[in-house]
C-alpha cells in the first residue's frame, strides 16, 4: 500500500473508531473525551497537520457561540421551574384524558423544540414531563417517547431548532422567510406523521384517566422573568434569522440579557446556569470539525461530490429520496452532526438537494438512539430517573415512525419545488 493511501486508512481508522467509541461511551467515560482523544491524535501524530486543524475548529465558531447560548436559555428555563411549569399546565388542562395530555405535551415539546433547540427538548423538557407524568398516574412511556421523536421532527421547522441546521448550510444559512417556505409544509408533514404514528402505536396506554394533581405548579417572580427572558430570546433569534444575521453572537447575546433580566430576582442565576450547563458539548463538536476536515483531506469530500453530481442527473423526487435517504441511514451509523458537518462541506456545489439532505440529518435520528447527541442524552437521563427505555424499543418504535415522515416529508418538498 502507497504512502498517500495508508495515510488516508489511518485517518479513516482513528476518526471512526473515535465516533464509535462517542457512540458506545465504554467505561462511562464522556463522549467529549473520545472525540476530542481522536482529533488530538491526529494532530499529534501528524495525519492532520495544525494550521488545517486549527482553521477547522475556527469554522465552528457560529455553532460553539449558538450552543452556549441555546444551553444557557435552557438552562435558565429549568432552573427556574419554566419546564415544570409548563408540563404541570399541561396535565391539568389535560380534562383527565391520557390522550389530550399527549397531544399538548407533543405541542409543547414542538414549540420548545422551535425556539430552544432539540437538546432543550430531549434533555430539560423530559425530566419536567415525566415529573408531571408521574403525579397524573399514567404509564409515562408515551409521552416520553414523544419528547424525543419530537425533538427531531420539529428540528428543521425553524433554522434555530437544531444546531446541525446550522452546520450544513454554514454562511449560507437561508433567510427565515426563505426558510419557512421551504420547510414549513415538510416539518408539518413530519410532525403530523410522527404524531399520528407515535399515537397509534401507544393508543391502549392513551386511553387511560388522567389525574390532575392537587398541587399545581406556580410560576415564581424570577420564573416569569425567565419566561419573558426566553420569550425576548425568541424575538431576537427569529429577528436575526430573518436579516440573515449568523445566529451565534445573537443568541449569546440574548441569553446573556436573559440572566441579567432574572438576575434581579434571583442574585444566584449566574452560577447555577454556568454550573449546570453540558460544556462538554462545545469540544465534542470542535472535535467532531476537526475529525470531518481530516477525513475530508483524504478525498472524502471528493466523493461526496462526485455521489451528489451523480443525484443531480436522476428525477428531482429520486434524487432527493436518495439524498435525504442517504443522509439518514449514515446518521444513525455515525450520528447525525458529522454527517451535516461532512455534508455542509460538499452541498454548495449541489445545492438543489441540500434541503432533502437536511431533512434526512433532521428525522434520520428517529430511527435510533445513536443518531443524534439530543436522543443518547434524552436516554441517560431516562436512565437516571430508573425509566428501563431501552435502545431495542426505540428502535422498534423509530422503524415505523422515522421513514414514514422521511418519505412524506420529502414528498411535501418536492411538491413545493
């Protein structure tokens, strides 16, 4: 075997065995570690050199700035008891019914997922669910599948809804309202399919009574700040969104006076929000840049390119059906964020299928825990509530949900073209 070739099979070898290792978290260690392990050994052992390396962990800076604000704002909502809040609202307007309850709380988990990110859905807002859950005495499994498939399906209604939306387009991030446009029709097919599937599969469990417990949750002074600092958030990012402003500094910016407005209620926000805050995501992802632009040196990038010129010939509906299809299968084998990372480098050279490809790192995730960082977080945290959702029954699940909304979804984009 060459040089340039045994080079590239040590890349390959590293990269995928650090993704794997993300994945599988052996020892309990966190997946930041395994990442950032993999892309550090690259640099040292000179198979990435350091200036390539440096300039890819420079590329993310819009995404590191979005997550630690989408973080602090989730953050802040849970601290300060918006979550159970609004979970508590939702069981007593439930009217005893299992199934309205469903509805309203896979409602809420769309808007929560729109204007706070999926990881805000998947991780603060399930907690809150099953704490509401647990006091109407119902079987909890429905609703907290919800969260999670939720959390993806309404994932790319809006650009701040998932940071990997930001990934694959990059600076060329469409304007809100051309966002809306494109995708408007198609997330509200995926919702709608996701719903009606997910109700379909737990309907025994939703015909249950609902309890509406005696003591309801109240809002706090410095609860209603944070609800109006998040609400202030929201107007900022959809604002930027709009004038085509990149969505990182906005966003900081915003949760920044978000704390400070609760910070006149509650002196202690600031450390609570600092202290409970998942830094450990930010040097997941620069890692994650890091590993995409070392495979991306060995020709990866060339073949994406070629596969996606490829697309370009065949009938617009196969084409995006194949990307968008394409896209999911590999998120749920390396999860999602570095196949938007892999995908964002190739798709301004085919830009008519990087909607369907979106779509697919969207919804792909609903197949299987593995494909998304939000649904592996949404699972240990079920796991420390001693909630026994296991991957196999996820999967079951995701089998019959993920590519129903895929193709439909698709569909609804290529009718709108």
């Amino acid at each position: 075997m060459h040089g340039p070739a045994l080079h590239a099979v040590f890349v390959w070898i590293i990269a995928l065995i650090g993704i794997l290792l993300m994945l599988l978290r052996p020892w309990h260690i966190r997946e930041a570690a395994w990442i950032s392990a993999a892309a550090i050994l690259l640099v040292v052992s000179r198979l990435v050199p350091l200036h390539p390396a440096l300039a890819a962990l420079g590329k993310g800076t819009d995404v590191y700035l979005f997550l630690t604000g989408m973080m602090l704002l989730a953050e802040l909502a849970r601290h300060e008891g918006v979550f159970d809040w609004v979970a508590g609202h939702a069981v007593c307007r439930s009217r005893n019914s299992a199934a309205r309850l469903f509805l309203l709380i896979y409602l809420t988990g769309v808007v929560v997922t729109a204007f706070l990110s999926n990881d805000a859905t998947a991780v603060v807002l399930t907690p809150a669910v099953l704490a509401a859950v647990r006091r109407a005495r119902v079987d909890p499994k429905p609703y907290l599948l919800a969260c999670a498939l939720v959390a993806n399906s309404a994932s790319f209604l809006l650009p701040i809804a998932n940071p990997a939306n930001l990934v694959v387009y990059g600076r060329q991030l469409p304007h809100l309202g051309s966002w809306l446009r494109i995708f408007l029709l198609p997330s509200a097919v995926a919702l709608a399919v996701t719903y009606f599937c997910l109700f379909a599969l737990s309907r025994k469990s939703l015909t249950a009574q609902v309890g509406c417990p005696e003591e309801q949750s109240v809002l706090t002074p410095s609860g209603r700040l944070a609800f109006a600092g998040l609400i202030f958030a929201a107007v900022v990012l959809l604002t930027a969104s709009g004038l085509g402003i990149g969505l990182g500094i906005p966003t900081c910016a915003a949760a920044l006076a978000a704390l400070v407005l609760v910070s006149f209620r509650d002196r202690g926000i600031y450390k609570a929000a600092v202290r409970e805050v998942s830094w450990s995501i930010l040097p997941l992802v620069a890692g994650l840049f890091v590993l995409v632009e070392s495979l991306n040196r060995t020709g990866m990038l060339h073949v994406l390119e070629s596969s996606l010129r490829r697309l370009t010939h065949q009938p617009s509906l196969a084409a995006n059906l194949a990307a968008s299809g394409a896209a999911a299968v590999l998120s749920n084998a390396m999860n999602n964020l570095p196949v938007a990372l892999a995908a964002g480098s190739a798709l301004p050279l085919t830009p008519q299928l990087a909607h369907a490809v979106l779509i697919g790192v969207n919804l792909g995730p609903n197949l299987s825990v593995a494909g998304s960082l939000a649904t592996i977080l949404w699972l240990m945290a079920l796991r420390k509530e001693g909630i026994p959702l296991t991957r196999k029954q996820f999967f079951k699940t995701g089998l019959i949900v993920m590519p129903a909304a895929l193709i439909l979804s698709v569909l609804a984009l290529w009718l709108i073209a």
